[in-house]
C-alpha cells in the first residue's frame, strides 16, 4: 500500500524513523506501514502518569496494559522498542495546567497540551536524538506539500479529524513529523491491523483523558487545587444571589445541569465563572449567545491578517462556522458572522481555510457585538 505520507516528502529510503506507540490500534498500524514500507523502525511508548491507578478503567492512554500492548506489537513486527519515562514532565507540563485551568474557571483541553509540549516538543527532540529523519504519529490528520513547505489539514474521514488538537504545531515540527493514517476511513486502519495480525486489531478505542480513569474531572481537580472545589455563590447577571454551588470546577460555560436551580422561572444556563469570587454566574439561554472571541497563547502555520476570511472550530466535536480574523488590541480574535452558544474560555479556537489549518489560540474570553 502507497500512502501520500510516502509519495509527498518521503523519508529517505531505510531511513530510521521514530513511532510514538500509545499501545492502541492506529499507531501500532503506523508502525507497521512503516516497518513494511522498508524503514529502520523504533518504537517509543511514554509512561506519562501512574499507571497503576490507571488500570482501574479500561481504554486509558498509555496505561500499564499499553504498555504492554506496544511492546507486544513491536516484538510481533520486529522492531526496536523502548518505554520513555516523562512522568515528572506530563505532570508539570499538563497535569498541572489543566488544574491550574480549572482553577480559573476555565475549560481547559490536556490532549492539546500535552501534543503541545511531550509529545512534539520533549519526543520529538528525543527522536532527533535517536538519529531519525522523521516521527511518526497515529493521528489522523493530513499532512500535505504546499507551495512555502509542508501543511497541516483535516482528515480524510471527518469524524476522525483530530486536527483540532494539534493546531499548535509549529512549522519546524511538521516539518519532521508525518500522519500516515490521515487519508484513511478508521474501518482500513482496523483491516490493516487485521492484516498486519496486530495483537491489538480488536483493541477498543480510548476515549477519557488519559490521566483520569474515572472519568470525573473534578475528582481530579479537587486533589490538587483544593480551593477550586470550595463552595460558593451561583447569582445572576445584576449579581443577586439565586443558590450555592459545590465548587466552580463542577460547571462550564452553556451548562444547565446541576445547578438546582428548579424552583426558579425558565430554565438558567451558566454565563461564566468567577472564579476569584467563586461565582457562578447565570442566565437566560439568550443571553449565551457570543459573537467576538478574543484569543490568547496563539499558534500560527500561516501567518493571520487582518479581516481575513475563515473557518473557525471552538470545540473539538462542534462543525466550523465561518467569520473572519480580526485585530484585539496587540493580539487576535475571531469574528463570528452569527453569534454562538457557550463560547468557553480555555477551550481553543482553531482556524481553518477549507480543509487546510492556518493556527489559532485559546479562548480567553467572549463578547457580544452584533445589533
């Protein structure tokens, strides 16, 4: 099999290539197609947290039993495979912000953080130190030849696209990277494993964040800032008082749910968190709607102008609308064309031309303009 990642920018041929192998079906697939396709493989699995706890729940990212898969893989395909130690790391550098961004009150996305700093800063340093022309990642992205050097674009099959969490990928860093699976359906990457006789081709997909087994983000948060868990006052806009809530880590911008706030009229949805006051604020579900997204900590592949017309995702799982760049002081925002229900702050905005991703940031705040 030919994929793109072999005819656009090809490693050199029986060059050393690098693969981060999670232990899960799509990058042990990478790893074959690479092994297959003539290249020195190395597998490298990072143990980012205790995964002694982790192994309470299954389909937890590098887990024990991850581990364990990909050295079952690689012993299968013959490859080179070794366990890296980033724990203090993955702690300091996604642990702890993620904490310190539910503290905030805000919504915070590790998976960004974490591609964002481990995986394609610390591994990817550690891969050139390994002497490989290239990582290989089980990212279904595109990773496409442009006319100024290589782009990042969605996926072939968007309900795979992971482009998303990888919008703050730097121009040198895609410039090693490759995303062999980016131009198939999920059905072939499972038949190739079947195919490749993978001890993980049955393997269900992960779906919680790695480092919180059960699945309660809060539980988490709790633990490590304990003062994000105090309770405090839910009010209104004009600031009176309508209940208490448990701690300000419970709640995200558009939430309904658990508020208890039943005995009130019409239904109330959170507006924002304060979280110096420990404040919960809100609302009418009209009131949600925002249509200026100011952005912070931004990221670009091509570089933003303005008034520059776009496609801008403020969720991982919600459709792109369309808007436009615009300047924010000494910084950038977006432009919705209409407004939008429970704009985050600490979510990302990412901004796309067509299928291409141009970069982004993170939401630090939003505002209603419109008439």
């Amino acid at each position: 099999m030919t994929l793109p990642w072999l005819s656009q920018d090809p490693p050199p041929k029986g060059a050393r290539l690098v693969v981060a192998m999670s232990g899960g079906v799509d990058s042990s697939v990478v790893a074959a197609l690479a092994a297959e396709a003539g290249y020195e493989t190395v597998g490298i699995t990072l143990q980012l947290y205790d995964h002694g706890l982790a192994a309470q729940k299954k389909g937890a990212c590098c887990a024990g039993q991850d581990i364990y898969d990909a050295r079952q893989v690689a012993d299968r395909l013959g490859i080179a495979h070794y366990v890296f130690d980033y724990e203090s790391r993955f702690r300091q550098q996604v642990i702890d912000d993620f904490a310190d961004a539910y503290a905030r009150g805000e919504t915070p996305i590790p998976c960004i953080r974490c591609n964002q700093t481990v995986k394609f800063a610390d591994l990817l340093r550690a891969a050139r130190e390994l002497g490989a022309a290239a990582l290989l990642t089980g990212h279904y992205v595109r990773r496409v030849a442009g006319p100024q050097g290589p782009e990042l674009h969605r996926a072939a099959e968007a309900g795979r696209d992971q482009s998303y969490f990888l919008f703050a990928t730097t121009p040198e860093q895609l410039g090693f990277l490759r995303f062999p699976l980016g131009d198939l359906p999920k059905a072939e990457t499972r038949a190739l494993a079947a195919r490749f006789a993978l001890p993980v081709a049955a393997k269900p997909d992960s779906q919680d964040i790695c480092f919180v087994p059960s699945g309660n983000y809060a539980e988490v948060v709790a633990k490590l800032r304990p003062e994000a868990a105090e309770p405090g006052e839910i009010v209104d806009q004009a600031g009176r008082v309508l209940g208490t809530h448990p701690g300000i880590i419970h709640f995200t911008v558009g939430q309904r749910r658990g508020l208890k706030l039943d005995h009130l009229p019409g239904p109330l949805f959170v507006l924002r968190l304060d979280a110096a006051r420990r404040r919960v604020v809100v609302g009418p579900q009209s009131a949600l709607g925002q249509d200026l997204v100011r952005l912070g900590e931004c990221h670009w592949l091509a570089a933003p102008s303005e008034g520059r017309r776009v496609e801008v995702k403020l969720r991982s799982a919600q459709p792109p609308l369309p808007g436009r760049l615009v300047r924010d002081g000494e910084g950038w925002a977006v432009r919705l064309d209409a407004p939008q229900q429970a704009v985050a702050p600490g979510q990302a905005a990412v901004c796309y031309d067509r299928s291409r991703v141009l970069g982004g940031g993170f939401i630090k705040a939003a505002a209603r303009v419109a008439a």
